[in-house]
C-alpha cells in the first residue's frame, strides 16, 4: 500500500529566542536569562510534528507517512544548516526554493520563563518571495498550510488542493479576514482563539470555554468547513463537525492535560502536525476526529513541558 503523503506549504524561520524573567516595560533595560539559534516557522514546525509523530526516533528511514516541506529560503548563512535539519528529521526538502539574494525568514522570540508564554516578532524575508507556481503536488493526500506566505498564494493553492481531492488542514495564523470563497468544501479549520474571533467578528470574550462555542463554530460550518478546532491553551480544545451540526448536536470541549509548562512556543503547531498525522494516517480507514484531537492534545502536552520550537518536538514513542 502507498504510504500517505502530507504537504506542509508554509514558511521556514530561523528563531531569535531570548528568555527572561519577565517582559520588561517600556523603556527598560532588563538582562535575559539565555538565548539561542534555532529553526522554526510555522510551515517548518508543523512538517517536523507531523514527521517526529509518524514515527519513534528510531525509525527515520522507516515512515509511516512522507512529509515534504514546500517553501523558501534565502542565500544566507543559515539556509543550507536549515535543510540539513529538516532532512534529519527525514522530511522531503525538494520543494524548498532556495532564492537568492533573499535572507530567510527571522523570528525574534522572547520567552517569559514564570509563565511560558511568548511574544514572538516575525520578519518574512523570503517566505513572502515565494513563486506560486509548483507548490502543489499532484500526489499530495493530505496539505497543511498557514498564513506566513503571501496570502494570494496561500488562497490559490488552497484552491488548487481541493481540486485534486487532497484534504487541506489550514491553520491561518497569523489571522486576517479572509474571503468567504477559501471555507467552501475545507475540510480541516484549526484556529486558537484569537484567530477564531477576528475570523468570526466575535469578541475574543466570546471565544472561551464557558461561551457559546458550538455557536462560533456554526459560523464556520455555514461557510462550507467540514471540521472546525478550536485550540485554547491551558483551558482545552474544542471541536465540532458539519455531520454534527447536521444532527443539530453540539460539539465538544477536550480539557488540556495538566503539565508544568516551560515554553509554549511549538506548542500550537505541535498539535496541528499530530491531527495532520492522525488524517493522513487514516488514509482508507476512516478518520476518528476525536482520537486525532486526542493524540494531537497528548503530543503539543509534552512540547510545553520543553523549551524551544523544533527541538521541543516529541516522537510517537515519547507521546503515551
């Protein structure tokens, strides 16, 4: 049998990531507790999960899913330390366009180590010189994207992937309304709660465990989205489905696990590389959307327990 073939089409960042006590104020100085170098990107990030969680660390030649990388890097010191990185976790690198002239992607990440959180500063670099043309691959079952690409790129791959009958996980971060056209026939929209208000005109008050969630949803399902996630930090994960809301049930609110949170940086694409995982596994068994939600809530668990992006990735063996 074929194995499955995810396309993560995404951007590649290299991390900036200070750690401190606490954010400082405006106009102050405060001395950080560590920095370092790093891989990241949203698109770079979600192809790793969805690599690391297909299989045990062990078994890198031996996958149970083939995940390619498509996107860009600049000609600077860092691109070619970026591809041998991603090819170790045993993703596919040759769609990446290597431009040059172009410096790749940069994340400047401070980490506020009482809480966890991030802040995180993106500067696009070549992710937004990318050429639309040949994103899409023709054998790809199931695609991931994002929204640090250009957003007519993003759009029309989109576009392109539901011709070809790939199912389309999309996770628009970071958000900005988008045409209606984009929800119609998408089978997979994974939003955290900001992005969920700002693309459903909500207020982010309404976008907690105690509102209305199958409510918010609903606005999505109209739009022609067959499954909706809502991610929600600390507090959860709620998901609700077309086949639900055609049955007038509401949808479901996933408690997180509770863990000592070190750093929530991948935490979020942790997750949506899992649930592609799960999708692309499912591949002529059926998709159990909860068992997905599930093992992706499990893995993204263990990433806030560590600190860093990529490195912060857990493999199959590791997520109990």
């Amino acid at each position: 049998m074929d194995v499955p073939k995810i396309s993560v089409i995404g951007s590649l960042n290299v991390d900036l990531v200070t750690r401190t006590a606490r954010i400082p104020e405006p106009g102050e100085t405060l001395k950080s507790r560590g920095f370092s170098i790093g891989f990241g990107g949203k698109g770079a990030n979600q192809a790793v999960a969805c690599a690391r969680l297909s299989r045990s660390k062990s078994e890198v030649g031996k996958p149970s899913v083939d995940v390619r990388m498509v996107g860009v890097v600049g000609s600077d010191l860092y691109a070619g330390d970026f591809l041998e990185s991603l090819q170790k976790d045993g993703i596919q690198t040759d769609h990446i366009q290597r431009l040059e002239g172009e410096k790749t992607g940069t994340a400047v990440i401070i980490v506020e180590e009482d809480t966890g959180e991030n802040r995180i500063l993106f500067s696009p670099g070549a992710n937004y010189a990318v050429r639309s043309e040949g994103l899409v691959a023709p054998d790809t079952d199931v695609a991931v994207l994002q929204l640090e690409m250009p957003l007519d790129t993003v759009l029309r791959s989109i576009e392109q992937l539901k011709q070809i009958g790939s199912e389309v996980v999309f996770n628009p971060a970071p958000a900005v309304p988008l045409p209606d056209g984009v929800y119609n026939g998408l089978g997979h929209l994974v939003v955290n709660e900001t992005e969920a208000a700002i693309l459903s005109d909500k207020q982010p008050e309404d976008i907690t465990p105690s509102a209305n969630l199958t409510e918010v949803a609903e606005i999505f399902i109209k739009r022609g989205v067959q499954n909706v996630i809502i991610t929600l930090g600390g507090q959860g994960v709620f998901y609700h489905t077309a086949k639900l809301s055609a049955t007038s049930k509401p949808g479901s609110l996933v408690p997180a696990l509770k863990v000592k949170v070190v750093d929530t940086t991948a935490a979020g694409d942790t997750f949506l590389g899992a649930y592609a995982c799960a999708l692309a596994q499912s591949k002529g068994k059926g998709f159990n959307i909860a068992e997905a939600i599930d093992f992706a809530n499990r893995a993204a668990s263990i990433t806030v327990q560590r600190p860093g992006a990529q490195a912060a990735i857990p493999w199959a063996d590791e997520v109990s």
